[in-house]
C-alpha cells in the first residue's frame, strides 16, 4: 500500500512539473503572482518544473526499489516537503492569507506527503 501512496506523490510531481514547463505563468498566477519574463518563466520552468519532474523520478525509484536507497529518497524528500510547510507557517506569522486556496491547500497536501513518506521509509 505504501508504494501505490509514493507512486501517487511522484505522479503529483510529475503533473506539477509537467504544467509548470508548459504553462509556467499560471503556476505562480494561482498565487497573485506575475511572471512576465523570459527570466521568470524560465525560473519557474526551473524550479517548479525541473525540480518537480526530478523528483518525481527519485520517487519513482523509491516505489520500485528497496533498501537504504529507498528510505534516503523516502526520508530527503519527506523531509523536503515538511520544509515547505513549515515555510508557509512561517509566512503565516508575518501575513496573512487570504484564504483557504492556494496557501492552506498546499500547506495540507505537503503535511500530508510528507507524513506518507516518512512513514513508509520507517517502516
């Protein structure tokens, strides 16, 4: 069970870092954020979608593997996304969101990521 929790995290991944090389003005858009530069979008491109689509293949080796490999990808990137939502905690001391999406969404979906991979990497 835990492999298919991991497959489905890579594919999430995988869409977001498919989307953001394709569309990468409407990643940040969600946000209230403008990317009108050939910089910016391949900024975006970068880091939402070269980095999304990379781990999405870390995961992936972690599902189909076993071993010490598996539980560093599982841990590193468990850990990874728990950083990022403690980053939106962090904003949530200086600012204020003005809803429940896109902020608290992201800010459950990573918790929630992260616990599934820290548990399968020790257990």
């Amino acid at each position: 069970m835990a492999d298919v929790a991991i497959w489905a995290i890579a594919a999430a991944f995988a869409g977001m870092g498919l989307y953001a090389l394709v569309a990468p003005a409407a990643v940040l858009a969600q946000f209230g954020v403008t990317v009108e530069t050939p910089d910016g979008r391949s900024e975006v491109r970068a880091v939402y979608g070269g980095f999304g689509l990379a781990v999405a293949g870390v995961l992936g080796a972690a599902a189909a593997g076993s071993g010490g490999v598996r539980e560093g990808i599982l841990v590193t990137v468990g850990f990874a996304l728990a950083g990022m939502a403690a980053g939106r905690l962090a904003s949530r001391l200086a600012d204020r969101p003005a809803s429940l999406f896109p902020v608290w969404t992201y800010f459950a979906i990573e918790v929630a990521a992260a616990a599934i991979l820290l548990a399968a990497a020790w257990t």
